[in-house]
C-alpha cells in the first residue's frame, strides 16, 4: 500500500519552561556525563532529592545519591540520556510525583529524534494526565499542555505507521487520539473532533492523503 504524507512531521515543539543564561554553576557525576546540566538547574529542590533518592534502587546500590550530580563525583552509567530520564520518569509516576515526571518525559522529547522513544513519552504523558484527571487536578494550563502532546503525538503516526509495515508489525496504538477527541467533546468542538476522528481512521487503515494536516485549526 502506497503511503502519502498526510502531515507535515516536525520535531516536537517542547521547550524547557525556563532556559538557564548563567553558567558558572557546576554538576558532576551521571548528570554531567549525560549533558543535562541545564536541565538539572533547573529543577526544584526535592525533585534533584527525590532523583538522588531513586539512584539507590535504579543503580541496586552501586551509586550513592550525591553521585548523581557532585561537582567532585567521577560516577557514570552506560545508560544513555532517554533511559536515565524514562527510569527516573517511572519512578516519579509510581511515586504520584506527577509534575516531575512530565518534566522528565518533556525533557526526552525534547533531545530525542527517534519516532519509538517519542511515541513512548507521548504514551506517559497520557498515563499522568489520566491519573490526574481521575484526582480531578487539572486546570487549564495543564490541559493546553495535554493538547498540544497530544497533537504532537498525532504528527508521528504516518512515521509509526510507515515503520511498523516495514517490520511486519502491528502500528501501535496512539492513545491521543483517543484524549485529543475526548477533550475536544468536552469543549463541544463538534469539527475538532470530527477531524481527529478523520485522522484516526485514516491512521488504522493506512488510507493517507495529500490534505494538509488541519491539526493546527483543533
């Protein structure tokens, strides 16, 4: 089956909320080693503790908590970047420290380029906003940040459709769709949600077309 571009595939338009000008502070360590100084700067006190707490059951006792960023520490993992921030990210979910964990997934997307890790940081982040919703703890501003994941997950579905064929695979499924449509229904956005559905069904079929990717009218 012939495959046509349906949407315009960008990198994900994540942004750290705060980009750091001053860099005279100094990290060690794992986060060091895996370049994500800026990132670590930028995180709130007890999520740097709750992250140096975790390196005990994530690394089975080898490093220590203040090995994961001391100035002097010579520690390092052979981990890469995406799965330290997916296995700190794990734990925070399980830990219901939601906020740290959807800074965690940002921060993936925000550094990888690979279509399988993207999806997957997608698919958390739908897991938090699920979580938080059933605590009936989302506002509007976490729910224009859901909106625009899940919008930003629906870009990859031509590439994991594409990729799956290709490994005789079943594309996985896009839970924003099913967010995205649900959110647009409680904002009474009949269009919104009939072209999502139009998307949808265009995905699971692998019927594409030449229209441009009305994504940014939603």
């Amino acid at each position: 089956m012939g495959i046509k571009k349906l949407f315009n595939f960008k990198q994900p338009t994540i942004s750290r909320q705060m980009e750091v000008s001053n860099k005279e502070y100094r990290y060690g360590g794992i986060i060091h080693q895996l370049q994500l100084d800026d990132f670590w700067h930028n995180l709130e006190g007890y999520e740097k503790m709750f992250i140096r707490n975790c390196a005990k059951w994530s690394f089975g006792g080898r490093v220590k908590g203040k090995d994961i960023d001391h100035p002097d520490s010579l520690a390092k993992t052979k981990r890469n970047v995406c799965r330290f921030l997916f296995g700190n990210a794990a734990w925070a979910y399980e830990s219901k420290e939601y906020k740290l964990a959807e800074k965690l997934l940002a921060e993936v997307i925000h550094r990888s380029q690979n279509s399988c890790t993207l999806h997957r940081a997608y698919q958390k982040l739908m897991n938090i906003y699920d979580a938080l919703d059933a605590l009936d703890e989302v506002n509007e501003d976490l729910l224009q940040r859901c909106k625009r994941y899940c919008k930003e997950h629906i870009n990859l579905a031509p590439v994991l459709f594409c990729e799956s064929i290709k490994k005789e695979q079943v594309p996985p499924e896009i839970i924003s769709f099913h967010m995205l449509k649900k959110i647009l229904i409680d904002e009474d956005d009949i269009v919104g949600y009939e072209s999502i559905l139009s998307l949808e069904y265009q995905y699971h079929t692998g019927t594409f077309s030449n229209e441009e990717n009305n994504l940014n009218k939603v």
